[in-house]
C-alpha cells in the first residue's frame, strides 16, 4: 500500500494545500471526500482577519465542525511553527486538541531546525500525526525533522505558488524531490508545478509517495476563490508571471494592478517595505483570490498554470492526477 495512504487514512496520495483565505470546510471535505485530503488553512472560511488570537483559534472550530458536517474522511489543519513572540499558536493548537483532530500540517521556516524539531517531538508526544513542509526545504533540515519524529515530509521546490522561499537559489522542484527523497527514509510529497497528469507521473516516478497541490484547486468548482481569480489562472501561462521580493520573501504572481506594482518596484531597487506595501497594503491575497479585485489585490500561483485549461471538480482534478496508478 501506498505510505502516504496509510499514514493519512486515505485512498489516493493527493493533499489539497494549505491556501490563505481561499480554502473552507466545503473545499476540504470535497478533496477527502473524493479520496484525498483537505486541509484548512489560515483564515479558512473567513472574510475579514481578527487580531485576536482566541478569535481566530475559535473561528477555526468553527470551521472544524463544519468540515465534520460534510465529510467522515481524515483532514487537517495548518500550524504555522510558533517564533519567538507568537501568539497565535497556542490557542490554535489548543482548539485542535480539543476538536480531535488528528493530522496536523506544519508550515516551518527551516532557520531554526533546533527549535523546529522540539516543536515536532511536542506535537508527536501529544499524539498527532505530522505532515511537514519547509518554506526553505534543505536536505540537512528534513534530515532533522524526520529524526525527531515527523510522519510525512513536503518536498517543495521554486515552481510552487503562494509565498515562496526566503531563497532565490531554492531549486526546482524536480531537483528537490529526488534530493530528499535519496535523504530520509519517511514518505516524501511533492508540491510546486503540479497540476495534471503528467507532472503527477513525473513526481512519483522521482521517488515521491504523494502530492501536495495548491494551484490547481483553486481553480476548482468547491474552491472559495472568486469566479475573478479562477479564470486569469485558466486564461494565462507562465510567461504572464511577475515574480518579486517583499520584507519577508519571495513572491510570484500573475499580472494583477498591485502586483505590477510591486514587480516595477523591485525592479528599481526599492525597500521592501516599500514592495510589501505595494504588494499587500491594498489587500493582498485576500483582494486579490477571495474577492476577484485583481486591481488592488495579488493573484500567486504556481509556474504551471500553462497546464491548467478549465475549472474541474475536486474529485475530475483527482481522478486525473492519480489515473494510471494503483495503491
């Protein structure tokens, strides 16, 4: 059987990605429910962000709960690793204790592996399963991750979408994969430019157990993401691509009025402050994917989008990505 499959519980190694804003109990119970998994990300299901932390740990309850209404199946829910000074962590691990929930999905950093892997061995010891992916991923980093205990490693490489790496060097991913693959003995995903058939065969055939998919579900029927948003995504290609760097990371988006922006801003040299603000001070990914305001807001996919022709159902997008494979 399939690693990935037993671990998660699942029938086809497939996990839906972590998206801000655009994922939601409907989007996650579609993915499981169509032999996946689901996985509520930051903000799921919400329209507006509180910066209360309690708030916000309970407004994920809430989402928990509906996600139960629509499906039996295994999901999870995102953790971003807790830095010095968060406040946020917390009481969000403390909501999916409570909720039982199982799978838990780790957003590291890779800058501080030490830190990083006490927080996986205290995860583990209260008993849940983690599914880890590294902003930064190094051979090193998953090396320590899986000594200290995680479940399943996310291989990402440059070609995802969303925030990218602190790193212009990151590689590809079809470099990274079969690096880390070759490094640890737990099942490896791949994730960045996955998005049909094809790169689905190439992944597996690289040594990778699964795949971790953001890009291509939002274009989907389930996905939250604005009617906007879904069709630049059909209606564009790799080359429309801006790609910059903010205070934080990098970023690659398609050519919305905010990205251009920033692009142009980058590109003279600017502070990154500056590129953020451009960036994310007129609304950001929430403009930009939930609301359609591809004027003030930002539009991040991955670097296949060329791949993606038409808006499918989660259990069509699937179905294609595992055709031709048994588990």
């Amino acid at each position: 059987m399939n690693r990935v499959c037993e671990i998660l519980g699942i029938k086809k190694p497939v996990v839906q990605g972590s998206m801000t804003w655009i994922t939601s109990a409907e989007l996650v119970a579609a993915v499981s429910n169509a032999g996946g998994m689901g996985i509520l990300g930051f903000n799921a299901g919400q329209t507006e962000m509180t910066p209360d932390p309690v708030e916000t740990a309970e407004r994920m309850r809430n989402e928990i709960r509906k996600t139960r209404q629509l499906t039996e199946k295994p999901f999870a829910v995102t953790y971003m690793m807790p830095m010095p000074g968060d406040v946020f962590g917390a009481p969000l691990l403390k909501v999916i204790l409570e909720e039982n929930v199982k799978i838990i999905f780790v957003l590291g950093f890779g800058f501080d592996m030490d830190h990083e892997t006490e927080v996986i061995r205290d995860l583990k010891a209260k008993g849940l399963t983690v599914l880890y992916r590294s902003i930064d991923a190094t051979v090193d980093g998953s090396k320590k991750i899986e000594d200290a205990g995680a479940d399943i490693i996310v291989a990402t490489g440059f070609d995802e979408g969303g925030g990218l790496s602190t790193n212009s060097t990151t590689m590809g991913t079809f470099t990274m994969v079969p690096m880390i693959v070759d490094a640890v003995s737990i099942p490896v995903m791949a994730a960045g430019g996955i998005v049909d058939k094809r790169s689905a065969k190439a992944a597996f055939a690289l040594g990778a157990e699964g795949l971790y998919v953001g890009t291509r579900f939002i274009a989907s029927k389930e996905c939250r993401a604005s009617q906007a948003c879904k069709d630049q995504i059909v209606n564009s290609q790799a080359s429309d691509l801006l790609q910059y760097r903010d205070k934080s990371n990098y970023w690659r988006s398609l050519p919305t009025g905010a990205a251009q922006r920033a692009y142009d801003a980058y590109v003279k040299g600017e502070d990154a402050e500056v590129v953020d603000q451009f960036a994310n001070g007129t609304g950001g990914l929430c403009a930009g994917q939930l609301f359609g305001d591809l004027e003030n807001g930002i539009n991040c996919v991955s670097t296949a989008i060329g791949s993606i022709k038409d808006v499918k159902t989660c259990q069509e997008i699937i179905d294609e990505l595992t055709s031709g494979f048994e588990w």
